[in-house]
C-alpha cells in the first residue's frame, strides 16, 4: 500500500531524522546521562533513528515532530497512540523485504503503543503504481482472499513469537505493558459503498494539482504505457484509509516504506480538511543488499516469510550469508538487540572475521522472529545435516525438513524387504540406471547414503547405518544429486 516520491523532488517537503542533532529539536535531543531509551524524553523516536529504523517524518518542520515526540512518550497526557502500517495482498506471502515495516510496528507496540496492522483487500484490486513501469495485472478474487488469509497468518504468527520470545511475560522486562495488536482488512469498509458515493463525500476534497504532481504519477503519465484511472485513484483509497482508521479508532501515526511518502502526504491533508486535526507520518528506509537490488528480491528470488515458499533453513541461510559490509546494520534493523549489545557484537566480529558471530546472530534472530524456537531449531538441524554432515542432526530432522533441505529431491516410500541392498536402493529411487552402468556407479563410489560412501553394490542395507532411526535415508549421486527415501514396514 505504497505511493512512490523521489527524495530530491520533494526534499523541501520531509523531514530526515538525520539532522535531529543538528536542529536540536527537544523532543529528540539524547538525554546527558547518555541514555534516550524509549523511555527517556523522545526516547523512541530517537531511539528508532539511532537504530536507523526511522528514514523520513511528514510534516517536516521541527515543531510536528517535536509534537510527535511527546505524545510518544509514556508520560503524555495524550494516553497511548495508534499507529498503523499497510499491506497489499499481492502475494500470499511477505517478503523480508516486508519485514522492516513490522519490526517498526513492534517497537511501538513494546512501548505500549496500539498498532493496527491493515491488509489492503480493496486497494490491492487497484494496484499500487510506485516504482512500476506498468499496470499490475488485476488479481482474481480467489486468489486475492488467499494472499490476504496468507499475509494475516505471517503478521499474526511474527507478532505472536515476538511477544513470546522478545517481550518476556507481555511486560518486557520491567518495560510498559506490550501494546495490542490489530489486523484489520480494508475491504471491510469499501464492500458497501457506491462509487458515486464516495466520490461526492470523499473526492470533493482532494485538488487534481496535488495528485498529479505526486511522483509515481508524473513518471507514469511520462511514459509510453501511461497511466489509468484505477491507479490514479489509488492514493485517494489510501488517503481514506488513514481517515477511516483515525475516526474509528484513534490512529495518528501511518507508517510505511519511503516510497509511500506520497499517500503520507495525501491522508494527512485530507484529514486536516476534513477533520483540522494534526496527524503523522513516518517511513522506514527501503533496505538494499550491498549490490543494491531489493533485500529479499535478488535476481527475482524473493525471500518469503511464510514457511511454504522459504523454509526456516533458507532463511537462516539467507541472512547467515549476508557481508560484513551490511551485518551491522542489518543488526539494528531487524533485530531488538540492544545497541550496545550490537556494538559489542560487532567488535569481536573484528576480532575474529572467521567466525561470522555477526551474522549467525542476525540469522538466528530473524528465523527466530519470523518462524519461532521451532523454526531455529529446525533450520540450525538442516544446517548441520547439510553442511557438517551430521547424521545425528538427519536422524532428528522430520520428513517435512528432509523435504524442505531438499526441495528439488525425489521423495521415495518404499517397502523394505528382507535382503535389500545398496543397489537394489538406488535402482528403487530411480538414482542409477539398471545394468552394469548403475553398477559400476556403485563400485567407482559416486553413491553415497547419509553422507557415508556407499561403494559396495551387494551390502544388504544396514539399520542405523544406511538407514536411520527415523526410517529416512538420505541418498546421494555424485555432487549434487539427492534422493530421499523413507522406508516402510521397519
């Protein structure tokens, strides 16, 4: 649910967190005890910035944020905020590059702060027109309600485990109560209007100059495709969506990627025409890898957070290669480690490169955030199994992770028969051809069964051996070639 805006086109309009220090603005001004944790005086906007969670805020002058960082701190007479972030279905599933948007979400929730959480049912069938060169292909209504049952599952799930596993007890560690959470559906409050309806209610009060000189709208009109109504249109459904959201239940704050700085813009003005109330906006970068592509979209291969598209072990993986160039950031960013923790972590990461402590940590914390204790625990078994070759760590893995490690594996049922031998195995997974050439891949010892060579064509299988307590065999031909079989009738 995004709207796109070049930073040098509309510089005079926001605000960078960066030169907080340098406008000394009260709210965001570091407390002389070094502290200016999210509960000193504007403690979390300031403490999000140092973390580089915070890129942009709208309105732009010193004395809204100044505002905005007041009513944040837990002692306004303001009470608690709410604070909302979008998400089109689009997909079934988030991407990591998602994730930002919901660790910010997070950290106002353990400030104590209420968050909604609002899937884009209505403006998805619209089609967000930042950063495209084209029109989105319309998304059918099955598939529709699917990604949006999807996305619903990873934001509840990611919220649930960091309640469980990062705010100890709801109340983190002494911190105030964990705030609640919210997942709403905008199409809930579209299914009933008419379009003439909404029009002469809603769309009297937006000006066709300010639309049109939004960014995505300008390059889109540039081009030779253009641009339709239904995409033009999007930033005023946006827009609504911030009012319906404030007017129902309270909400101040939208944040979002910097490339929804425009529809920020677009729901504020209008709730100040409608309403003459002051409301915010705040944006959190949009995260690159150190080649400069989209975090979880190299070469076209998105970085899911649902467990169907990327398992916990690719994940982890993920994030366990990433460079030193980019760890520790990547640290403060989508870990709640605390900064002195990070900088502790990050010095004997210099101390000792090899062992990469900086990015194990990272990909521990973000599996842990995204798919649980469970979801850790399944990818370091896969990690083990793969690469130190751990037979033990293959006896604990479940025919689902066997699956997952190997994805593009063949999976076998087969019966075990008395007398069963290595051949008789690999001729049954169909991993070597019959005849003698299958044989002979035997003999010269390109077979390997739960990463032990396999170079003896006669052997009757062996429990424990070739096969494991868990029934599994794991079989391998050549370098890369993987077979799993489980075995019936043990």
């Amino acid at each position: 649910m995004a709207a796109s805006m070049a930073s040098g086109t509309c510089s005079r309009w926001f605000f960078r967190f960066a030169s907080c220090s340098r406008r000394r603005l009260p709210g965001l001004q570091p407390r002389r005890d070094g502290g200016g944790g999210p509960g000193g005086p504007g403690g979390l906007l300031l403490s999000l910035h140092k973390r580089g969670v915070l890129k942009e805020s709208f309105p732009e002058d010193a004395a809204t944020l100044d505002q905005l960082a007041r009513l944040l701190e837990p002692s306004s007479s303001s009470g608690l905020q709410t604070v909302y972030c979008g998400f089109d279905p689009t997909a079934d599933s988030l991407h990591v590059g998602n994730l930002l948007a919901i660790v910010g979400l997070l950290h106002f929730r353990a400030a104590g702060h209420r968050v909604l959480a609002v899937l884009g049912g209505a403006t998805a069938r619209l089609g967000d027109p930042s950063g495209r060169s084209d029109e989105r292909p319309p998304v059918a209504a099955v598939a529709l309600a699917a990604n949006t049952r999807g996305i619903r599952e990873s934001i509840e799930r990611i919220c649930a485990n960091h309640e469980l596993l990062f705010h100890r007890d709801g109340t983190g560690g002494g911190g105030p109560p964990l705030g609640t959470v919210t997942v709403l559906n905008n199409a809930s409050w579209y299914k009933d209007r008419g379009v003439v309806c909404f029009l002469a209610e809603v769309g009297r009060h937006f000006r066709m100059g300010t639309l049109l000189s939004r960014h995505s709208v300008r390059s889109r009109l540039a081009s030779a495709e253009g641009m339709s109504l239904t995409e033009f249109t999007y930033q005023v459904f946006q827009a609504y969506d911030f009012y319906h959201l404030h007017q129902v239940y309270g909400c101040r704050i939208q944040l979002g990627g910097s490339d929804q700085l425009g529809n920020l813009m677009s729901g504020h003005d209008y709730i100040r025409r409608v309403c003459g109330e002051d409301v915010f906006g705040l944006t959190v970068p949009l995260v690159t890898s150190s080649s400069g592509d989209k975090l979880g979209k190299t070469a076209g291969n998105a970085v899911w957070l649902n467990r169907e598209r990327t398992s916990p072990f690719e994940l982890y993986q993920y994030f366990l290669r990433q460079p030193d160039a980019v760890v520790e950031r990547y640290l403060k960013l989508f870990t709640f480690l605390p900064l002195a923790e990070v900088e502790s972590l990050m010095e004997q990461q210099r101390l000792d490169p090899g062992k990469r402590l900086a990015q194990k940590r990272l990909a521990a914390e973000v599996t842990k955030l995204v798919h649980g204790k469970e979801g850790l625990e399944s990818a370091k078994r896969c990690t083990n199994a793969l690469y130190h070759d751990s037979t033990q760590a293959l006896e604990q893995m479940s025919d689902a992770e066997l699956q997952e490690l190997f994805s593009q594996a063949p999976f076998h049922e087969l019966l075990l028969e008395p007398g069963t031998t290595v051949l008789d195995a690999c001729r049954l997974a169909q991993a070597v051809p019959d005849g003698p050439k299958g044989y002979g891949m035997v003999t010269e010892g390109a077979v390997w069964i739960n990463h032990s060579r396999s170079d003896r064509p006669d052997q009757v299988l062996v429990p424990k051996v070739h096969i494991l307590s868990n029934g599994l065999s794991l079989l391998r031909v050549g370098k890369k070639n993987f077979y799993i079989i489980k075995w019936l009738g043990l």
